[in-house]
C-alpha cells in the first residue's frame, strides 16, 4: 500500500512563490523515479485538472497550458519525493494540490494541500 503526503500549501498574496512537496511511504517497491507522478488541482465548484506531470525514468514533464514558465515539477529519487516549486502566483491558482502516483495499475493520491493565493 502506498500513500502519498503533500505539503507546502498555505496563503500566499498574488505574485508569491510556494513550494510543494509529495512524500511517499508504505511500499518498499515503490518510487516515483520507476511510477512517475502528476500534480491536478482542484478549485471550488470546479472539476480537477492536471498541473504538470513527471514521467519514469528519464523524466519527461507535461504542464498545463495556464501554468507553463510558471510551475516547475521535479523528483528528489534519493527522498522518494516530487516537488511543485511554483512562482508568480495568481488568485486563479487557488485550488487544492494532489499528487498522485500510478502503481500496479491503481491510482494512488494524497489528500491534498490547500493553496490560497489573496490579491
């Protein structure tokens, strides 16, 4: 069983930077560096979207159109943890933050950081 911690959330006024984090435990076998893993977001009334994804292996990384130069994922292999360095923050950013993970074929989530980003 696998579960995925995130951290970082908070209130921060438009302009500002947070800095996310995802730590995953319980499995021996389990790592982002061989899993990958994504970001989506969810705002109230909203549905989730896909931030920014980080794929096994080499590393390729997808993002959003609306977070593109913005957001930043990257995988601490050593830590077992992803993060989401995200600047030039907006009130649209505002969301809960979920990290998941594909593993033996099941998705896997956290239970998500809030992010609230004031004018």
């Amino acid at each position: 069983q696998v579960q995925l911690v995130e951290s970082g959330g908070g209130l921060v006024q438009a302009g500002g930077s947070l800095r996310l984090s995802c730590v995953a435990s319980g499995s021996a076998t389990f790592s982002f560096a061989l899993n990958g893993a994504s970001w989506y977001r969810q705002a109230p009334g909203k549905e989730r979207e896909l931030v920014a994804s980080i794929y096994p292996g080499g590393g390729n990384i997808n993002y959003a159109d609306s977070v593109k130069g913005r957001f930043t994922i990257s995988r601490d292999n050593a830590k077992n943890t992803v993060h989401l360095q995200m600047t030039s923050l907006a009130p649209t950013d505002t969301a809960v933050y979920y990290c998941k993970s594909r593993y033996w074929g099941r998705d896997h989530w956290g239970q998500g950081t809030q992010v609230t980003v004031s004018p």
